[in-house]
C-alpha cells in the first residue's frame, strides 16, 4: 500500500508486482477492520485535539447507515404510510361508541340526527362487506411495501454517497503524497536548469518552462488540499463525527469485491431488471390501482355493515304520549345492508381507477425499458473504464522501467541529474493518472453494484 510514509516505488518489473502495490486499485473493496478506536466514544481533556478516527470502507458505511437523517426521514415516512393504511382497515375492525346527554322535548321525540333522544347510549358498528373500501385498504398496503422500498433506496444512496466519498479522499490523499515528491523533482530540475543557464549551456527560456513546471505542480497540489478538505468535513458528517475529528483512512485488500460485477451483460441485465427498486415500486404501483378498479367495480353490489345499539330513554322526553307503551332500557342489534340502484359516483370512479391503472402500466413498461438501457451503458461503461485502467497501468509500468534503466545509466555516469528527476516527474504524472482512471472505474462499479442489488456485498 503507499502511503505517505513509504517511498514511492520508482520499478515495476512485472504486472503482478504493479497490481500488488497499487493501493488504489484494490481501495473500493476495502473493509477488514472495524473502525479503531471506537468513533463517539472518546473525551479529550480541554484544549487537546481529539485523537483521530481511523476508518476503513466497512466501517464508513455501517458509520453512515446508522447516522443518516436521510435514512431515517426515510423509515418515518415508511411508518407514516402504514398508519395510513391502519385507517382504512379501522372500517373493517370492531368499532364501539358512547355517549350522553339530556334535552327537553315539545312534540314528537327526536334529536337533529334524527335518532331517538336518550340519557345514555352505546353503538356499535362494523363494516363486513363494501368492495370499494376494500379496494383503497388493498391499494393503501401496496403502498407501504413501495415506501420500505423507497427506504431501501435511500440506504444505497447512503451507501453510495458514503463508498464514493471514502475513495475519492484516498485517491486524494495518495495523490498529495505523489505531488509533494513531484515538487520537490521540479524543484531539483529548477535548481539544475538556473545553473546550466548560468554557465552557458542552456537558453534563459529553459528556465522558464520549469518555473512553470513547478508553478503547474504547486497549483494542483493547493487545489487536492482543498478537495481533501471538502471530502474530510463530507465523510464526517456522513459518519456522525466531530466536525474537528481527523480521519485516517485504513485500507486492505478484499479480494472477493473485484468479482461481483464481472459477470455477462445478459446476466447484469436480468439480475438488474430483477432486483431494481424501480421497477419494484411500479409493479407495486400497478397492483395497488388494480386493487382499486377491483374495489370501485364492487361499489354496484350491497355493503353489508353489523350495527348495534343500546340506549337509556327519559319519560320527560314524551315517549309515552307518542308509543303505546315506554320501555327506559333498548337495545337494537342486526345487519344493515345498503343496494344500490343508481350510482353515478360509482361509475366515475370506475373510468377514473381504470384509467388510473391504464396510466401505471405504461409507465412500468417505460421504466423496465429505460432500466435495461441503464443497465447495459453501465455494464459497457465499467468494461471501457476496466480498459482505461489497465492502459493507465502499463503506462506506468513502462515508465517505472525507463526510469530504471535511466537510473542505471545515471549510476554509471552516463545521464545527468536533470534527467533522473525529469523522468521522475513523469513518473509521477504516471501514477496520478493511473490513481485518476482507478477511481472511475471503481466509482463506476459501484454504481453497478447498486443497479444490480449488490451493493449489501460491502457490508459483509
């Protein structure tokens, strides 16, 4: 691995020995070692710096799946829709009131509700059978099992976000560590090149071209500072730490990673296409307007409702002037049942719940096409990346060869100082570009584990 305490290496004999201590390479499937020390767990005596947060990619993201606002918005809103739909089952459930009163009667004996007036009274109701009701609770389930997937979507997002942020402040990071080894080349090649000119070997404008070599290299090295500090305050807060807490990042090989996007593009279509949130939610969608059309056709049968009732009454309401007989305890149990004879609200709803489903069918269609597309841009996308990367490598590893046979013939006398640390420099221009083309092409491989339900495979 390189790190800012090892030198960097300047050969590379063969491919093997390349992939071996590109750290980068491997710097997506990072996670061996949980989070060491533990990250909320520590004090610090006052006016002492807190110590730092060593992460690697495992503990990053079980990190950020704990801390997320996102996340947990997420699941509220998941609670919220089956609350929802405890409503509409609350009709189909045993359903119990009372209540009391006293008012004075002139007349026949009534309240404004039309009922009997009564001291005391108990009712009773429970819906047994009503299609259209049954249709919008179906309806209204479908929906909660698309807002726990919605859930699971924010949860790769979180992940996403958090792998993609990780890597990036690694590549930064061993980026930085190149550049300050490459300025201290430029600076060498300025010091040589002034002293050339001097004695006449060399035109002043050579001493220009490297003031603007190591004016090139300190410009992109003050911008990966600012970008490493970007990143830094963007994984702490993904991961709930300090806004003052230093990370470092711990990276290890995990071997299995590498393999579970390279699979056919027919395979990563169809596992796409079966385990994509997206078209999960659409065929919950359709399901759910189903169920309504279903419910709303039902709306030309009876409802059927069980109801009863039991009242305390009051000869001071005239009861006895108006029945034969007064009874002060009552009680009315039975079913009541509502036919329709002509419902123009019934058919409305029907035209509307069919078009409705009309609607969702389409545009599951559409979305199934657009994530098939999706899918095999983003397998031939990782395949061209692989390829950029592996140019990328041998390249460098072309470089790493002339930069040893160049140090061979400085060792023999037979090249000079300008040209060690010239090849040196490109050396590390090498190597940044190969951190650069390693990074897409880990950051595209995420994208795909997550198009194609893999993503949990970094969490285990």
């Amino acid at each position: 691995m390189l790190t800012s305490a090892e030198p960097r290496p300047s050969v590379c004999p063969n491919s093997s020995a390349i992939r071996t201590s590109l750290s980068c390479a491997s710097v997506i499937a990072a996670a061996a070692l949980w989070f060491v020390p533990p990250l909320g767990a520590q004090t610090t005596e006052a006016g002492q710096e807190p110590p730092p947060a060593q992460l690697t990619l495992k503990g990053a993201l079980m990190q950020a799946l704990q801390s997320s606002r996102e996340l947990a918005l997420a699941r509220l809103r998941a609670n919220v829709a089956d609350r929802n739909a405890g409503v509409a089952r609350a009709r189909f459930l045993p359903n119990l009131f009372t209540g009391s009163g006293a008012g004075y009667s002139s007349g026949f004996p009534q309240t404004p509700g039309g009922a009997a007036p009564s001291l005391f009274n108990l009712a009773y109701i429970q819906t047994l059978f009503n299609p259209p009701l049954r249709g919008e609770l179906r309806a209204a389930q479908e929906r909660t099992s698309i807002q726990r997937l919605e859930t699971d979507r924010t949860r790769d997002e979180v992940m996403v976000r958090t792998a993609s942020t990780f890597l990036e402040l690694s590549k930064v990071r061993h980026a930085l560590d190149l550049l300050r080894q490459e300025r201290s080349s430029s600076t060498r090649i300025l010091e040589v090149t002034r002293e050339r000119v001097g004695a006449g070997f060399e035109l002043p404008i050579e001493v220009t071209r490297a003031e603007l070599t190591a004016a090139r290299v300190e410009q992109r090295r003050l911008q990966l500072e600012g970008r490493e500090d970007a990143l830094e305050a963007q994984l702490r807060d993904l991961c709930g730490l300090r806004p003052d807490r230093h990370i470092d990042l711990a990276v290890t090989d995990f071997a299995n990673f590498a393999g579970l996007a390279d699979r056919p593009l027919g395979e990563l279509v169809e596992l796409g296409v079966q385990n994509s949130i997206v078209l999960q939610q659409a065929e919950l969608e359709v399901r759910a307007r189903q169920h309504r059309l279903h419910g709303e056709r039902g709306g030309y049968f009876p409802t059927v409702d069980l109801v009863g009732e039991y009242s305390v009454l009051a000869k001071f309401n005239n009861y006895d002037q108006f029945y034969r007989k007064f009874q002060r305890n009552n009680v009315n149990i039975g079913v009541q049942v509502n036919i329709p004879i002509f419902s123009a609200r019934t058919k409305a709803a029907v035209d509307l719940a069919r078009e409705d489903l009309s609607t969702a069918e389409l545009e599951l269609r559409a979305k199934r096409s657009r994530v098939e597309s999706d899918l095999r841009q983003q397998a031939r996308r990782d395949r061209e990346l692989e390829a950029g990367r592996e140019v990328a490598r041998l390249e460098l590893k072309l470089t790493q060869e002339d930069l040893r046979v160049l140090q061979a013939r400085f060792d023999e006398g037979r090249a000079s100082l300008r040209e060690l640390e010239t090849m040196r420099l490109e050396e590390s221009n090498r190597w940044l570009a190969f951190l650069d083309a390693d990074f897409a092409q880990q950051q595209a491989r995420i994208e795909l584990l997550r198009s194609t339900g893999q993503l949990a495979a970094l969490l285990q």
